[in-house]
C-alpha cells in the first residue's frame, strides 16, 4: 500500500492515512510518500512496515549507525538534529494544547544537546551468543529478537571502551550467554560512568564466578565497583533480581553536580545524559525563590535536585520508594554539609501526605516515571496550598494530562525543554506551576 507521511508519532514511527485511519510505519518520515504493508490490523488504527520511500524527506541522512532501523534505540538517526528537535518540539506543544490547553507561549524553544552523539552515561544490555563468544545486543523493534551490536553511537566514548574491555575479560574465561532452562549464564551487562569512573553490574542466573574472574576485571582502568545480580525469572521487566552480590571494589562511585560531591550505588537512578542533567538541575534552581522556609521533593532519588537547591531553604525534605537510594541521598546530605536536608523512605504520595497535613511546603518538586503522577498524588498536590510546583517529566502525554487537572488549582507559569536524549523521541521538560489566588 502506498501513504503520504503527515507528521511524527509519540514513539518516533511516522504517521499517514488510510481511508482515515492512522497508520503507524517506524522509518518513515513527514512529507514522505512510502510504500508498505500492514502488519496489525486494530479497529481505530493500522500498523505498517515500510517497504520503499517512493518520496523522501529533504531532512532525511544516512545514519551513522549500521544497526538503525534493526535496533530500536533511536528511530530518529535518519533524521537531521535541527529537524529532529523542530518535530519533537512541535510534538510537545500539539500534546499539551489537545490535553492540556496549554498556550504554547509559556513554552521555551528547546535547549539543544551539546553532544548529539556519545552522551548515554549508562547501559543496559542483553547479553548473546555470536560466533562462540558473548556479545552484547539490543531488541528489534517490537519484538523480543535481538541484534548483535559492535558499537553503540550514542553512548560515551568512554562508556563504550569500558563495555568492550569487560566483554574481553568475560570471554577469555569463556563465559556464556544465558540459559533459560539450566538458568545459568550472563543475562545483561549494566554499566554506568561518571567522572570516568565506572561501575559494572554482572546480571546472571544462578552462577559462581571465580574470585580471579573479579580480579582481572577489576585490572581495567576505571572501573571501581563490581556486582553480580541473580535474575532467573522469566518474563520480567526488571533487569535486576532481588539478589545483588558486591563482588569487588566500592560500593558506590562519587561525582560532581557542580559543587556538589555525589555517591551513588548500581540500583539508584540518575539522569542519563549528565551534561543535560546539569543544565536541567540549573533551571530548577533558577526557578525556586530564595530564602524558602520548606522545599518538599517528590521522588527525589539519590537527592541531587535537593542538594543542589540548598541554600535556597532552611529545609528540605526529599521522599524516595527505593532504600538504596534513600541511604544515598542521606549520606550525600552529609557528605555536602546540607544538615537541613534530609531523605525518607516510602510511597511518594502517602508519606507526603502525612507531612502536608502538619504543614504548607513553598515548593514542591516532582519528577515522575514515564507513567507520570498516579491518582493519589494528583490528590496530594492539590491539597498542598504550595506556593509554586515544578514537574520534571519525561513523557509529553502524562504531563499534559496530569496538567490538565492541576490547572484546576494552578497556574501553567513556563515550560522549558531539553533536548536529553538526541536520536530518539523522547522529550524532558520543567513546567513551573503558581498556585492560583
């Protein structure tokens, strides 16, 4: 069948028309004229494969990466960077005016990525057989088959070196790939750098490694912390198991947010994109006013947005569900002298409404998963009374809707984007929220 391309999709899939019902092709771009069949066939839409560009983008290049297209880690590479952020901008604005009403006046051009390419600070990556040894892979586009990949262009330079030399060291002790059914071998490689310091986590089944299989990696320069975690559940969508083995070196590597000095361990979250993470964490300290008596932080992971706001408070409160991360975040506290601020463990919402009702916070930070602020903290944010709400998001849809019922109480202020993730579709934001008189 053949369809002209009209605009981007949420997931970077380009969009056209049949018989008026949207179908999604992956690898198709606006203004396009592309040839495809039908894969999915759903009452309100179509799902298509592309099978010729008849007519193509004037935007469109030849990505850098062999594996584009197989791999489903960054639709867009077909696709030119000022082009790239022109289309997810005006994803972003078209959302929130549908589910929001949002005027795209409080909205901020996009800042850019200063590194299109080599930004990923992190990897998570399906271990697999190839030609006797383990290699590392990523899944093809909707599906649970993977694909062998040699080098991952946007993950750092020094990410990338640290990958391989582990892979190195693994393959001269003649590891395997995972087995479901003896549920023995390595299931993926997790690897995150900061200040060129690296942490490895060996995700496996249920195997015992040598201790000179630790010492030689840990030989390689850089790396500081080794684990190893059981997985052997089948259809799961957590990389981790519940096991986590310190095999060798620190516990956590440290780095810096500016002046800030930070640890954190293999499970706690941080931004994966440092240099932006920086840009991000300086635009929220632009927005909370000085001299606040109480900033209350949602989901505050290992405290870095906390930390880096305090001198703007006489206290600060960060709320975290995972304890790993909340040890962090306190020990960070102390690490930087922030005595007022402090970390606790638990639901986001319910422990936050417990303080709410002992007394008003002047700012009240939130920065949700993708599947953005569920019901009961919807609730607790509307019965704050807070002075001002910033909301870090991730996902264009759940802001836009979480947004439309927080108008109710508040005021959409400014909205600034970052382009975090280049490659790929997806959008941060920082929304400033005033409470309405």
């Amino acid at each position: 069948m053949e369809t002209k391309i009209v605009k981007l999709g949420i997931n970077g899939e380009g969009i056209g028309y049949v018989q008026k019902k949207p179908v999604f092709i992956p690898g198709a771009l606006p203004e396009e004229v592309v040839e495809f069949r039908i894969v999915n066939k759903q009452p309100r839409y179509l799902e298509g494969k592309l099978e010729r560009v008849k007519k193509k983008s004037p935007y469109r290049i030849r990505p850098v990466c062999p594996h584009q297209g197989r791999c489903d880690g960054c639709p867009l590479m077909v696709l030119n960077e000022s082009e790239q952020r022109k289309l997810k901008q005006e994803n972003f604005v078209q959302t929130m005016q549908k589910y929001a009403n949002i005027s795209e006046k409080v909205m901020e051009p996009m800042i850019d990525n200063p590194n299109p390419f080599a930004y990923r600070n992190q990897c998570k990556l399906p271990v697999v057989m190839e030609k006797g040894k383990i290699v590392n892979a990523m899944y093809m586009q909707n599906s649970n088959f993977t694909v062998p990949i040699r080098t991952c262009y946007v993950q750092e330079v020094g990410l990338e070196k640290m990958r391989q030399a582990i892979l190195d060291v693994l393959n001269a002790y003649h590891l395997s790939a995972y087995d479901h059914a003896k549920k023995k071998g390595i299931r993926y490689l997790v690897i995150r750098g900061l200040d060129d310091q690296y942490q490895c986590t060996l995700v496996t089944g249920e195997d015992y490694f040598p201790e000179s299989l630790s010492e030689d990696l840990m030989k390689i320069k850089g790396l500081k912390s080794l684990y190893q975690s059981i997985q052997t559940t089948k259809n799961t969508p957590n990389i981790f198991g519940k096991k986590m083995i310190h095999l060798a070196g620190a516990k956590t590597i440290e780095f810096h947010l500016d002046d800030i000095v930070m640890r954190l361990s293999v499970q706690s979250f941080f931004q994966l994109n440092t240099k932006q993470a920086k840009t991000m964490y300086r635009l929220v300290k632009e927005m909370v006013p000085m001299n606040c008596d109480w900033i209350l932080e949602g989901y505050s992971g290992i405290g870095g947005i906390s930390l880096y706001l305090k001198d703007h408070a006489k206290e600060i409160t960060g709320v975290e569900y995972i304890e790993s991360a909340v040890r962090n975040a306190n020990e960070n506290a102390k690490r930087n002298h922030a005595d007022h601020v402090h970390f606790v463990a638990g639901d986001a919402a319910e422990v936050m409404t417990r303080m709410l009702k002992k007394r008003t916070p002047d700012v009240i930070i939130v920065d949700p998963p993708r599947a953005g602020l569920d019901d009961a903290m919807m609730e607790t944010l509307l019965r704050s009374k807070a002075k001002q709400i910033i909301y870090i998001s991730c996902n264009p849809s759940t802001l836009a809707k979480n947004l439309a019922v927080l108008q109710d109480r508040y005021l959409v202020k400014r909205m600034v984007l970052l382009d975090m993730f280049s490659q790929t579709q997806h959008v941060e934001s920082i929304t400033l929220l005033i409470k309405k008189k």
